[in-house]
C-alpha cells in the first residue's frame, strides 16, 4: 500500500469502481491517510469483501457497497444519498473492443452514458454540494489516449466517450473552482490490473517500449496530489500518465 504523507482524517470520500484495479490502490491510500471512505463495487462480492477485511482497523469509517451501475438516473439517484462527501473518484466505466462496423446502437448508447453521462451526472450532483461547503476534490478516470483526439480502430465507441471528460472537467472547473472544488482527469496508459486479459497483457508487453504495463500502484502519487489541498492549483485538467508512451507504429 502507497504510504500516505498526509492525512485525509474528517474527510468523507466515495470511490465508484473501487473494488478492484486503480481504484483499489487509491482506496487503500485514503483509507491509509485517513478518510471516511465509501468503495464502490460493481459486481464481484468477493473482492469488495476482501478488500474491506484488509482495510479493517484503519482510522477512519468503512463502508462498502456493492451494486450495478447500469442506469445514469437510477444510480446517480444512489451516489446522490451520500450526501457529505469532500472526495470523489471515478475509477469505473465499461470498456467495449470493437470496431465501428461491429458496434450497435445499444453500444453506442451504454459506452456514452456510463463512460460520460453516468460521470456529468455525479459532477453536476457533488460538485456543487462541495462548492457550498468551499471544498472538494473531484478526479475522473480517462482512458489510454483519451486526453487528446485520436483514431481508434477497436476501441472508438468507448474512446470517444473517455474524451468526453476532458470538456467535463475543464467547464466543472471554471464553474466551481473559485469556491474551492477541483475536477481534474487522469489517462492512464496500459497498467496491469486483473482486469486484463492475458493476450491482453502479451500485445502491451510486445508494443511497450520497455516491454512492462505500468501498475496500479504507480499512479497512487499523482492522484493523492489532486486529492489533497496542496494540489488546489490543478484544476480543469486532463493529464496523460503513460510513461511517454506512444502507441504509433
């Protein structure tokens, strides 16, 4: 567990998506650095239970729920009876490997509204619920090369989505900044979570230039920076962590 150099104690923070993978770490570093923390599973009981058997013991309160978010209303509605909450982390939304040939209204349809819509929808929610209180930190979670226009062969529905959060983000910042509410992204490159497939994790290591997916662990700093009050400056922002990676031939 990334070791936590300040403390979060006497803030609440809800994590979607934070059975697993990134989200994972970054609730281990909350619960670590103190936090009233919330952790969101969608599907797997057995992870969520795991994980809160491993934070036991920790200073802050615990809860963990475990629910599908398939609906941008219904669970919207849900997140919005969290009504205290200083710290939101976005670390969920589907993925879909297709090609645009190969992808259907109905696909176009959830990628959109559970990538983006699902994340405006708790923005608009929680934001200015934080800009009443005069703090909050909102951070979201792009996808590889999302940060920027890009062509995808496979993943174009989902992508298109993910870049959506840039525009997210920088209008939610200039709306709420000055009352001292934060929104920012990250756009991880290839990290190995267990979410992966195993050909999925041979077709990173053959294109990586050092042949290693980052890990979750490594992007724990930069996220508790935009989580914490010394990172009040960024605000607005879509940052790419990816080692310089570049997936071009």
């Amino acid at each position: 567990m990334e070791k936590a150099a300040e403390s979060f104690q006497g803030l609440q923070a809800l994590v979607l998506g934070g059975s697993g993978g990134i989200g994972a770490e970054i609730a281990r570093y909350l619960a670590a650095a103190g936090a009233d923390l919330v952790i969101h599973g969608g599907h797997d009981e057995g992870k969520l239970l795991a994980l809160r058997s491993e934070l036991d013991g920790y200073r802050g309160r615990l809860t963990t729920v475990l629910r599908e978010l398939n609906d941008v209303r219904d669970s919207a509605r849900w997140a919005a009876t969290y009504e205290n909450i200083d710290i939101l982390v976005v670390a969920f939304g589907p993925f879909l490997f297709a090609g645009l040939e190969e992808t259907s209204p109905e696909d176009w349809e959830k990628m959109a509204m559970l990538n983006l819509g699902l994340p405006g929808a708790l923005v608009s929610t929680f934001a200015p619920r934080m800009a009443s209180t005069g703090y909050g930190r909102i951070l979201l979670f792009g996808g590889t090369d999302t940060d920027l226009p890009q062509s995808f062969r496979k993943i174009a529905a989902y992508s298109a989505a993910k870049s959506g959060l840039a525009t997210l983000a920088r209008s939610a910042a200039a709306r709420f900044g000055a009352s001292g509410v934060t929104v920012n992204v990250l756009c991880p490159g290839p990290v190995e979570t267990e979410y992966q497939s195993e050909s999925e994790t041979l077709y990173y290591q053959r294109i990586l230039a050092d042949s290693k997916l980052m890990k979750a662990t490594e992007l724990v700093p930069l996220a508790a920076l935009l989580l914490s009050q010394a990172g009040a400056a960024v605000n607005g922002a879509t940052i790419r962590v990816d080692k310089g990676w570049d997936r071009r031939p």
